[in-house]
C-alpha cells in the first residue's frame, strides 16, 4: 500500500519534473528594486544561460511602462542559479594571487568584497550591462552577501591544486542607475 502511494505521488509529480525553467522579473510595488526568478516556481531549480539572462531582462525593460518606479536595484538571487556567473567567479579568483594567499582564508565580509570587486570589474560588468543597453538604466556596479566557497576542481574551468578553494555562489545584486 504505502508503494502504491509513493508511485502515485511519484507519477502526480512527474510533470513538474518536465517543466521547461521560465526565468521571469517580479517587480516590487513600492519599491526601487526588482528580482530575477529563475523559474516561476520556487520550487523548481533552472540554470539560467547568459543568454536568457540576456533575452529576460531585453523583454522586460522594453514592456516597462514609463511610468513605472525607477529602478535602484535588480536582484539575482544565487550566482549558482547562472553558471556563467559562478564559473567566472571560481576561475577568476584562482587567477588572483591574493585569493590564495590570504582572502581565501578570511571573513565573510572579505570574501564578499573580494566577490563584489571580482564582479564589478569593467569587462564582467559590461556582461552584465549587456541587456540594459538602449535603455535608460545601466549596471554600475554589484552588491554581495553570504558568498560560498568550494573545491576548485568542482567550480573552475581551470587546472587547480588539489586543495584549493574558490567562492562559486552568493547573493548577489544588480546596482542600477539613470544612464547618462
């Protein structure tokens, strides 16, 4: 009996388990910021490619009424959510000598700058900035908490020492403002 249920709860849940990922931006009334979902349900995880993140935010920004609040801030959620994020974010620390050397092994609030800085460099950031050209915002920089750090050889792209560790994930945030 209680097989029978599991195979019928199973086969009730199936379809979600099929479910294309529809990545999507949920406006916050009242307030300056928007959020980046992945999925329209919370319970669905969905890689989002550079670009989808691309296409998403192009469609939304251009069905936006003029009206609307003006935007301060974009939230992405988890950088693991975008694998182009996270793979930038391992390979490049293990290109900076600093990483290995001491921020590595430092405070949260260091690990989180050092991923923010890694982020707003002007090459990752024109990435970034990428769908919101043409229109009247531009990405200025990124906010970061609660960064994740891992095994290099299960986050980079490059060859790593055995032992070393790289940030792969955060929270992280769009800072947006008027295009001049």
């Amino acid at each position: 009996m209680k097989s029978a249920w599991l195979l019928m709860l199973c086969l009730v849940g199936a379809p979600s388990i099929a479910q294309v990922c529809t990545p999507s931006i949920e406006e916050h009334s009242a307030s300056r910021s928007a959020t980046f979902r992945p999925h329209s349900s919370v319970f669905e995880a969905c890689d989002v490619s550079e670009k989808a993140y691309r296409q998403v935010i192009r469609n939304w920004l251009q069905t936006r009424p003029s009206s609307s609040t003006s935007l301060s801030s974009l939230s992405l959620g988890r950088a693991e959510a975008f694998p182009w994020i996270s793979r930038y974010l391992a390979d490049a620390a293990l290109q900076r000598p600093e990483w290995g050397r001491s921020i590595s092994r430092g405070s949260p609030g260091e690990h989180n700058s050092f991923v923010a800085d890694l982020l707003s460099e002007p090459t990752f950031l024109k990435r970034l900035d990428e769908p919101f050209d043409g229109t009247t915002y531009t990405v200025v920089g990124v906010s970061v908490e609660k960064v994740l750090i891992g095994k290099a050889r299960e986050h980079a792209s490059a060859v790593a020492p055995p032992a070393a560790r790289v940030p792969f994930d955060a929270q992280l945030w769009l800072r947006v403002a008027p295009r001049k």
